[in-house]
C-alpha cells in the first residue's frame, strides 16, 4: 500500500498538540501552553444553548444551513462590523466558516495560485504556513523585533514585496506577541495594498482582548479597503466558544463568493446549532466580555511582573493572552529551554521557534489559565532558573 501522500508527511505536527497531551496526561503539569480560553461560555449562552436543543424541531437544529451561513446570522454580523468595527458591509459580504481556521485557509485556496505568496510576520501564529502551503503558495516572511514592540514595519512588507506576491496578512491583537497594531501602521499597509493591487488580510481573532485602553482598528474601515481587506473574525476566543468552531470573514463580493466555493467542499455550512448560538452571543450583554477581559488583564499584569521579576526581559502584551518571553539571558535555545522546564519544573510553555525562526530566544505563555495555576506555574519558574 501506498504511504500517505507526501503533502500529508510533509506537514508539521504542531508542539502545541504534543505538549496539550502531556499535560492532559500528567496531573503534576501545569500548562501554560494553550490557546484556548479557560472560561467556560457566558451563562446566558449556556442558558441559550439548552434552549436551542429543547426547541430543535423547530429549530431545524439536524439539517444544514445555507452555505453562506444563516442570513439571519449574517445580518447580525455586518451590523456588528459596520457598528464595532467600521467596515462598511452588508450581508452578502459575509461568510460564515467552521472556525476562523476555515476561513483563513478558504482565503487562501480563492487567492493563491501555485507559487504565490503571502507575506506575513515572524513571529506569527503557527496556524497560516502550513495552510499557504498546503494550497502551494508560498510564505514570504517579514521579521518583528522586540525593540519595536514586534510591531509590523510597513518599509519591511515593501521590500517584501515580488511580482509573485498576492497577500498581505496582519495579525492584530497578534498571537504569540500581544503587539495591537497602530492606526498609522495600519494605513501605510494599506495604501501599499492598494498600490501594489494586492489583498489585505486581517486576523482579528483577539479584537475585543485588548488592555491600557488601547483601541482595536480594523484594517477594512479605512479609506478605498472594500476592494481589497478580508477581515477574519471568531467567536472562539472573545466569547469563549473554541468546541463551537464559529468564525466569519467579510470582504469583497466576488472573492467571498470564491471562499464559500471552497468551503462547500469542506464542510457544506458551519455547525448549526453554533450559528444559533452565536446569534445569541452577539446580542449578549457587553458585560461577559469584559468580565473575562479584566481576569486577563488582573493575569497579565502578574505574569509580566513575574517574569521580569526573574531577569526574563517580557514586553507588556497590548492584547490577546500571551506573553512573548525573551530566554536568551539563561543563554538555552528555545526548544531545549521548553524541554527542560516541562521535564524539571513540570511547567508547559511553547518554544518562540514554533511561530517561526525569529521566535529563538523566546517563549510564549498563556494567561488563559487560572490565575493560581499561573502563581504556582511562576514559583516553579523561578526555583528552575536558579538552578540554570
Ligand atoms: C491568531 C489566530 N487566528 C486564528 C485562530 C483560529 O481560531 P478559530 O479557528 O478557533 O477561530 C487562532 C487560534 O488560536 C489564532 O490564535
């Protein structure tokens, strides 16, 4: 019998799932590892859901939907975007995916034709290279420094820039960083976008995490964008809702219209019972949200003082619920830094090399776990370095 195809044995398994399942496995672990929040849904979403399932006759809750997604659902998200956001968008521009994953990887099947490329940042989040190169385009990479608050520099994405190149994605409120992306940022990319002729982007997938009163600013709300930004959106993080795998991207009419092609053939519609739900979840008191924000804000503010504390130089996060620690003071790589504390301290971390090279040096940690796993996570930290 054949192997597996080669694309498939070429495709990395992320640590991420290694170390998820040690700690899953080993009660002692304490894992700072996941990018998941540990809240449970907001009550009047667990109240909703009971609901759902009560009236699923009526709900139609074990047939699909259309494939754009409900257009009640639809409805309620440009709105969300036109109001939150200020994307000028209707309905029609919307799609609705299994996940924001989906949706990324439908982008990239509807704009990328063999050897394209995407130019993208290092560090960034681990879920867009295998993606790009699973449809064969290829990733372009524009290095962060800590220096510059690993913020995106517009004269990199320049020189970046070939006659192969497609896409520009951003990241903003980014994963691994916490970087929020700047307004003047922002419209210097986007007037490359429209020089160049080439599509924006936006992962938006921590819009509403976002601390110290900073602002979140969609790409797609700017001047002359309808043409050319996607912005990617999740219910998965803000609202707590990842085991629903809801997302939805806006964008131009004729490209959406490309994505849900792709995604019929992926997995026809969203879940059902998920895109109720998150109809529920967007007329949802603004107050669930922030309650969970502020639990992050009070973790982050511990972590970050923690670790600088130790002598690990770690930046403030803007947004999102990582820190991006620099380890190159203990003078280990990053890999065998993650190793070490997880055999010695039994504490999960993932290596900055998994975000991409630029990430050596560094490690990330997720403060979406409870403030006392944090604490204790800390003091083992600290005991493992004084003996390295
Ligand atoms: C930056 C970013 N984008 C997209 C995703 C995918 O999220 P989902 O598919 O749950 O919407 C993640 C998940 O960790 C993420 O961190």
């Amino acid at each position: 019998m054949k192997e597996v195809s080669e694309r498939e044995r070429f495709l990395p398994r992320t640590i991420i799932e290694k170390l998820t399942k040690i700690a899953s496995e080993s009660k002692e672990t304490l894992s700072l590892s996941i990018g998941e929040p540990d809240f449970d849904m907001p009550r009047p979403l667990a109240q909703e859901l009971k609901k759902i399932v009560r009236q699923h006759k009526q709900n139609k809750l074990s047939h699909y939907t259309s494939g754009q997604g409900m257009p009640a659902l639809r409805e309620a998200l440009a709105q969300k975007l036109r109001k939150e956001n200020n994307i000028k968008t209707h309905a029609e521009n919307i799609l609705v995916t299994a996940g924001s994953q989906q949706a990324l990887f439908a982008g990239f099947l509807a704009t990328l034709d063999p050897t394209e490329e995407v130019i993208l940042s290092n560090p960034g989040y681990l879920g867009y290279i295998p993606a790009i190169e699973l449809v064969n385009g290829v990733p372009a990479y524009v290095t962060l420094k800590e220096e510059e608050n690993f913020a995106l520099n517009p004269d990199l994405i320049k020189k970046a820039i070939t006659r192969k190149t497609r896409v520009i994605l951003l990241n903003t409120p980014s994963n691994p960083t916490g970087t929020v992306l700047s307004k003047k940022i922002l419209e210097e990319v986007a007037d490359i976008a429209v020089d160049k002729d080439l599509y924006i982007f936006s992962d938006e997938a921590y819009e509403k995490l976002i601390y110290d009163g900073k602002k979140h600013v969609s790409i797609g709300s700017l001047n002359g964008m309808h043409n050319y930004a996607f912005t990617f959106h999740t219910f998965s993080k803000s609202y707590a809702l990842c085991g629903f795998r809801l997302g939805y991207v806006a964008g131009p009419q004729k490209e959406i219209d490309a994505l849900q092609k792709s995604v019929h053939y992926m997995s026809l519609c969203a879940p059902h019972i998920s895109q109720l739900l998150g109809l529920k979840a967007l007329q949802m008191h603004p107050k669930y949200i922030e309650n969970m924000r502020r639990e992050y804000d009070r973790r982050r503010m511990f972590l970050v003082k923690r670790l600088n504390g130790m002598g690990l130089h770690t930046p403030v996060p803007e947004g999102a619920f990582y820190a991006f620690t620099n380890i190159t003071s203990t003078k280990m790589k990053s890999l065998a830094f993650t190793n070490a504390l997880l055999k010695e301290a039994k504490v999960a971390v993932v290596p900055g090399t998994e975000f991409g090279s630029a990430g050596e040096g560094y490690v990330r940690l997720s403060y979406a776990t409870e403030f006392h796993t944090i604490e204790h996570a800390m003091d083992r930290f600290e005991r493992f370095l004084k003996k390295h």
